[in-house]
C-alpha cells in the first residue's frame, strides 16, 4: 500500500474549504453553486473536471455552501459544460 498518496480531507463537517493552490491575488474568480457535490469525493470530482480545463488554475471549493471559486483562464460556458459532464451541474453565483 502507497502511504505517500495525498487525498483531499472531507471537512465538509467543520465548514472548511479545499485549496488547490491559494487564490491570494487571483482577481478573475468564477463563482459556481453545485447543489450535487455533497462529499470529497464530489469536490475530487469537480476538481478533476476544472483541471482538465485548467490544470494550473486556483480552486477553492467550500463544501458546507456546496460552491466553487475558480481562477481558470476559461470561458465560463465551458466550466459549466465541463462540471455537467462530470455529473455536477452547477449555477453562477454573483
């Protein structure tokens, strides 16, 4: 068993947010609603989703609010496109 593998913490519980990486001075943040990510496996999911969009972009995604901050380069039609393949349909947040 490979004890070196990093998971992501399911902190949905404690309110906390997952960080992939920091979203300091990052100014073009989409905001998405995803009522379906309910878990970290979920936020693995979404996760997964954006980095094919954008593998280097900040992600922050707040399980508790079921919301997602994404500082990718990345038309926002195509965020949504590509969170409704993965099996979260997602809304813009203001």
């Amino acid at each position: 068993m490979n004890r070196n593998v990093k998971k992501a913490l399911d902190l949905a519980t404690m309110g906390s947010s997952i960080l992939w990486p920091s979203l300091e001075g990052v100014t073009d943040l989409m905001k998405f609603s995803i009522p379906k990510m309910k878990c970290g496996g979920c936020a693995d999911s979404v996760t997964a989703a954006l980095r094919g969009l954008d593998a280097t972009a900040p992600i922050e995604i707040d399980l508790e609010k079921k919301e997602v901050e994404f500082g990718g380069n990345v038309p926002q039609d195509r965020v949504l496109s590509a969170l409704a393949a993965a099996g979260f349909p997602a809304a813009n947040v203001q």
